[in-house]
C-alpha cells in the first residue's frame, strides 16, 4: 500500500525561521547604543535582532554608579551617565589602573576603523538582500524587511529625542580635569581631559526620560516588529532563507563591530584607552597616583602653597587610605623625599641628615 503524501513544510520552516531569528532577545544593539551615545540614521538599514529592547539602553550599567574623585578639586561623586559606566566596566582590567583621555572630535568614521568596516558591512548585507529580493519579485519578503527597517527608524527616532544634551553643570573653558573612578571588580579608572569634555560623558542624564510622545512611538516599533511575522509567513521559501540569513549574519556582524569598538562617543567627545598598569595591591596604585599628582600639581604652580588637604582628602573620602598622617608617613619613603621637602613635611636640615629620616611637621 502506497504511503500517503506528507505535506510541504519547507515553506512553514523558513518563514518560522525568519520569524525566529527577528524575534530572538539579544544585547548587541543596546550595546551599540551605549558605546556611540546615541542612535544614527544609518542604523535603520542595520537589522539586527534586539530591535525590541533598544529604548533598554539605560541599562547597559547594569545599575553601577562608579564612586568618583576629581583629584584637581577634591570633590567626591559617581559617574552618573549609564553609558560611560558601562564603558568604563568594559574597558577596565581587575588589578590594573587604566588611563583614559576625553577629546572633542568630529571625524567619528575613522576612531575604530575595522568596526566601522563590520558597521558598514551590516549596511551593505541589508541593501544586497533587498535588491534580490526585488529580482525576485517576493513582495511579501520585502514588506518583512520594510517592516523592521520601519521599527528601526522608529527607535532611532526616540533615541534621538531623549539623547538631546541636558545640564552638565556651569562650563569650565580651559581647565583640564583629572578623575580616579573606582569600578566593581576591583577595575582602576583614571580619566583625563578638559573639564567641560568631561562633565560631557559623566555628568546629568545621559537619555531623558520618555515622554508620552516618546512612549507611543516606541509601542508602535514593538508592534511593528510583531507585525512583521505576518509578511514572513506569506514569504516564499527563498525570500524566507534570505531574510534569515540576513538577521543572522546582521547580528554577527554587530557583535563584531561591538568587540572591536574600543572607545566611547558621546556628545561630540571621544573616550579612548592612553594606558594599563598593573598593580599588586590598591594601595600601591593609591601611592602612584596621589604623589603623580602632587607632583603635577606642583610644577604647574611651582611658586604658589599647596592647599594638602584639599589634594589628598579625596582620597580619604575615596577609601584609598584611611587617614592623613598614613599619607604622610607615605611621603617619608626615600623615593618621594623630593616630594616631601616640597610640601614641607620634613625639616630641610633634618633631611640632610641620615638617610629616610625626618621630621613630620
């Protein structure tokens, strides 16, 4: 007896294939939120899974609030902006101090070339699978791409909105700043640049809060990418496989340009890596940094008295050492008596004297 004939699924497998791959959760396009500051227009023709959770990116921190020290003003905060503590939890190393610069720049194509190459080519992956899809005359494969595109520019939208510049505090032209960011894991943060470049990347709100405008259009990308399983499922087996392949290799391509991204843009400021060292304990690293900047200090004025209290009292309030006379003690090592004598903590005649002897004053 002849076996009865099996329906065609192949073409219920490819379009639950597209639908899957469109509806599948991923972080990469949150990511790549916090790493540029912001969305472009560009991004509409990156399709990518994760469209869903892109107004998530505020969340990229995980909730981490760096505790902060601006070494050249003795003020103590955190790091309020989401998408730099997120940076700085990705770019810092446990046990070492990384030295980051802060910097204007509008050349934004050329600050990591080989992801802005992964970028482009999430782009052009999107142009050439639409193009055959046109050749083939798949309408119904063309409206699940229009569909998500759709979402995108939605989102992208929205992001602009909220990504809008807030208060960052009164400017500061001309002063350079210096911080020492403490981040969880044991990750050594030290950020340098002018002050205002600064306040740009930490402080305020880095994406506003949405407002109910805000709230309907990022519902209506929502339904939209749900909507489009409709058009997928009247996709031909070809123009099902293309779609798939395209998210597939779109979500390949952002994890890329994401891992070898390794500086931060925000508000028209670059946030690049200058240095990494590695230290056996935090208090060598303390040692390191407090009397670097004394010494910067110093030379920067030479002629005017040094405020110590205010120089070193942040890292007290920053749990680096626990008090202002372990410091001193600290300045009375061989290798800091320079230092020392100019601040004035050791007699000058005394340090004449017997060597790593001296006089607290």
């Amino acid at each position: 007896m002849d076996a009865p004939d099996l329906p065609d699924l192949t073409h219920l497998v490819c379009a639950q294939a597209a639908n899957l791959v469109a509806l599948a959760p991923s972080e990469a396009i949150l990511k790549r939120t916090a790493l540029t500051g912001g969305a472009s227009w560009l991004d509409v023709f990156f399709l990518a899974p994760g469209i869903l959770s892109q107004q998530d990116a505020p969340k990229a921190n995980n909730g981490e609030y760096p505790a902060t020290a601006a070494m050249t003003t003795g003020y103590v905060f955190r790091v309020e902006n989401q998408a730099t503590a997120a940076f700085l939890q990705r770019i810092g190393k446990t046990g070492h101090l990384t030295t980051l610069h802060v910097e204007q720049s509008s050349d934004l194509l050329h600050i990591d070339p080989l992801a802005s190459f992964s970028y482009l080519a999430g782009i052009a992956s999107t142009v050439f699978v639409t193009a055959a899809l046109v050749r083939l005359g798949d309408h119904a494969a063309l409206a699940f791409v229009g569909t998500l595109m759709a979402a995108r520019a939605l989102n992208v939208a929205v992001l602009k909105r909220r990504a809008a510049p807030g208060w960052k505090g009164m400017p500061e032209p001309g002063v350079q700043g210096d911080l020492l960011i403490l981040v969880s894991q044991d990750k050594w943060i030290r950020m340098r640049g002018p002050v205002d470049d600064i306040k740009s990347v930490t402080a305020g709100q880095w994406l506003q809060d949405m407002e109910p405008l805000d709230s309907f259009l990022a519902s209506a990308a929502s339904l939209l990418v749900y909507g489009s399983i409709a058009f997928a499922w009247r996709a031909s087996p070809l123009g099902s496989v293309l779609t798939a392949g395209l998210l597939a290799l779109s979500a390949t391509l952002l994890g890329v340009c994401n891992s070898l991204t390794t500086k931060l843009r925000m508000y028209g400021c670059v946030v690049g890596k200058t240095d990494v060292k590695k230290y056996d304990r935090r208090l060598h690293m303390a040692e390191e940094v407090i009397t670097d900047r004394l010494r910067e200090t110093l030379q920067q004025d030479p002629g005017s008295p040094l405020d110590w209290d205010k120089h070193v009292e942040w890292a007290v309030r920053l749990g680096l050492i626990n008090n202002h006379d372990e410091l001193r003690k600290m300045m009375l090592k061989e290798r800091h008596r320079d230092l020392a004598r100019a601040l004035r903590l050791v007699d000058v005649e005394d340090s004449k004297g017997e060597e790593g002897k001296g006089v607290i004053l």
